[in-house]
C-alpha cells in the first residue's frame, strides 16, 4: 500500500495516525466536525468523569485500525488486498461509519428508532453520505461506502467494519477502557490484528487462544462495568424520556425534519451542546412539571433509583421479570397499566430492558487454529470459555423517582 498521509493527527490510543488528501476533504467539512460534540458514551460521564471522549477521535481511531487491518490480517491466508482505492474506500468507509450519531451518541438512538418513528444512527448516517458526500466521494462509490455504513457489505470487507472482530470494535473497546479507567479492556490487540484471518464468514485466529479469550472477556467486562453500569443506565433512561420530551414540546428538532429540509447548517450544530442548551432552557421556563423536574435531576446529576434488577445468567429463557419489563419497554399503555398494580405514577417508571449478554457475539463465529485444525473458540480448553462461553446474560431493570423506590421494590418482590 502506497497511499501518502497528508498530515498527521495524534491520538492518545494510536500514537500518529496519518491522513490522505481525500480523508482530510471529509474531516473539515461541518458535518464530520459536529462529531467533537458527540460524546462517545453519552452521559457517563457523570459517572466516569474521563469518558469525555468523543466520536471524532474514535472515527479517527477506526480508520486507523482498518488500516491496521488491511496491513497484517489476512482473508483465507492471503493478504486482504494491496489495491490503494480499495483500501483508501475502506479507510474511508471506518471514517464516515459514525458520521450519522445522534446526540449522546446510543443513548437516544433506541427512542428515535421505536417511538419516535426515525432511523438509526447507521441508516442516518448513510443518508447523510449519499445527501452531502456525492462530491468528496466520487472516486469511491459513495454508495457502496453508505451500504458499508448500515452493514449490507457481504464478504471480508463487510466483516472488517461489522462483525466480532472489527476495527469499529477494536477501536471503542481500547478506547472506553483508556477513559475510563477499566483495566480489563487494555487488551492485546495487535497480536490479535497480526494472526487474524477471515475465512467465509469466520475469523480464524492462529493460536492464542488466550489473547482471543482476554479480547472477549474483556468486552464482557466492559459492558458489565461501564455500559451496562446501574448509574449509567440511570442516566441513559433519563436522557431517553427527555430527548422525546423535549421534541414533543418542540424544543429539539426530530432528526428526520432535520434530513428531510436538508439543511446541513443545522444538522451540524445537532449535537450535545444543543441537548444541553435546550434542557437548560426548560428547566427554566418549561411547561410539564414532570419534565422540568426530571431535566433538572440530570443537570444536578441526581439519577433516578433502580427498583428492580434483576440479572439471570446462564438462562436462555428470560424470567417472569424479564418478560415483564421487556414488554413494557417503550409501550406507554402497558406502563400505565403495570403503574396502576404497582400504586406508581406511570410518568416515573422507567422500564429497561438490557440487551442479552455473552463473551462471544453471534454475529460472526470465532475459531481457533493450532496445528492444522480448528476450533471453535466456544469449545476451547480455557476455563473461563469452558465455563461460562456459551452462556447469556438477560438483564431487566426498572428504574424510578427515589421516592417511589420503596414501593416499586416492594411490589416487584412477587416476581423474585
């Protein structure tokens, strides 16, 4: 690969990451720098006060680890690719994968998507590089790069931005844990980049087995400790009910009028300045009472109270709790209904359901390969995969105003 860096950007993950030409166009224009004002973990950092990082450094870091990548893994033995347009749309493609994040990043993604009627950040995104990118992307089929973005590419390329292993994250695995202070998700990743191969929909690594398991593991914990983490949660509920409220009572734009009227100037400044510009506002002079008062609980940093956890592991069938909460979720009317047995005011219910949880992510199988024959690294000799490898973690909250915690306990008891 002979592609020639333009400049060189520091990073404190990566060390100098080198920039082409084409990847420069795409970093100065409005819509990639709004990504400086999109924390990477929304609000935890109220929680962690280091996870200030931003979705600008980690494009910048995924790029830098696809082309780490394209570099020294390997498809079905043989090098990925040595064609510079290939790779340069590629480096590309992991700079641009982000680019169509909501405020807070994930925290609001799942209320546009399941009430709100809009798209995800994928599909957003994707939108934006068809609608504003054309130009700066002609030589590089910007249609194939937005199809990478939502995760339609088949094939090695697709799996490099989209499946276990993937520079996406690789990125944001090192990264989170960097802010945050985890030390379970310093992992070695380079050996792991170094002895990769993808092989017809499998990434195959040759030997090291124990890097492969402290990769994992160290995701797991990851989402045990800082994604999944009971304050966190607290704030990311939050933050959910009053993104909707907030453009139910017109003080936030949707997203979709934003891309409907193309107006690039505003979808630039729709970040987290503005989310917290306008709950200022509301605290102040907002009409819903509730609404101001759960704004105010945010800006104060005073989360709500988790009622009800209730974590299952090694369960493949999730519980009555489970099943309660998960149907309640995002459903208004069944929130009212359970408020009523339960003798607490709907609008401070707050019902989440965690996505299931395991070291190995089905999205694309992991095998190890050690002296000519492999395995899957779900049935490999390590204690930690033999124990708990197969295994998945269901978990259902229920959060409420620290008033109604002692009676919310005390009802959801039955479900124990």
């Amino acid at each position: 690969m002979t592609l020639k860096a333009k400049k060189q950007i520091y990073d404190n993950v990566h060390g100098y990451i080198g920039i082409t030409e084409e990847e420069l166009a795409v970093v100065d224009t409005p819509l990639f720098q709004r990504l400086r004002n999109v924390m990477q973990l929304g609000p935890a950092n109220l929680v962690y006060p280091g996870a200030t990082h931003t979705r600008f450094e980690h494009c910048l870091g995924t790029m830098f680890m696809m082309d780490q990548f394209l570099r020294y893994a390997r498809s079905s033995g043989e090098p990925i690719t040595d064609d510079d347009d290939t790779v340069q749309m590629m480096r590309l493609a992991a700079l641009l994968h982000d680019i169509g994040h909501y405020p807070m990043s994930h925290t609001v993604e799942h209320v546009i998507e399941r009430v709100m009627g809009g798209r995800g950040h994928a599909e957003f995104g994707a939108a934006l590089v068809r609608s504003f990118y054309g130009d700066a992307l002609s030589n590089y089929k910007p249609r194939e790069i937005s199809d990478m973005i939502c995760g339609k590419s088949k094939g090695v390329f697709g799996m490099l931005l989209s499946s276990a292993f993937d520079a996406d994250k690789v990125d944001y695995l090192l990264r989170d844990a960097y802010h945050t202070g985890v030390a379970y998700g310093n992992v070695g990743v380079q050996r792991l980049v170094l002895t990769a191969s993808f092989e017809k929909g499998r990434i195959v690594f040759d030997k090291d087995e124990e890097v492969v398991e402290n990769f994992l593991l160290g995701r797991y914990h990851m989402y045990r400790s800082v994604y999944h983490h009971k304050t966190v949660v607290a704030f990311y509920a939050m933050m959910e009910r009053i993104f909707r409220g907030l453009v139910d009572e017109g003080f936030i734009v949707h997203p979709e009028d934003l891309l409907k009227h193309a107006d690039e100037q505003s979808i630039a400044a729709y970040d987290d300045h503005m989310v917290y510009a306008a709950m200022h506002t509301y605290s102040g002079t907002g009409g819903d009472a509730q609404l101001r008062e759960l704004v105010r609980m945010f800006l104060g940093r005073k989360p709500l109270s988790a009622a009800f956890i209730n974590p299952v592991p090694g369960v493949r069938d999730p519980s009555r709790a489970n099943l309660l909460v998960r149907g309640m979720e995002y459903d208004d009317r069944k929130i009212e209904s359970f408020a009523q047995k339960a003798d607490v005011p709907a609008e401070w219910i707050f019902p989440v359901y965690l996505r299931d949880l395991g070291l190995v992510d089905d999205k694309t199988p992991i095998f190890i390969r050690d002296c000519g024959s492999m395995r899957s690294v779900q049935g490999g000799r390590g204690l930690v995969m033999h124990m708990v490898g197969k295994e998945r973690l269901y978990d259902a909250r229920i959060y409420v105003h620290p008033r109604h915690k002692r009676r919310m306990a005390a009802y959801m008891r039955r479900y124990e």
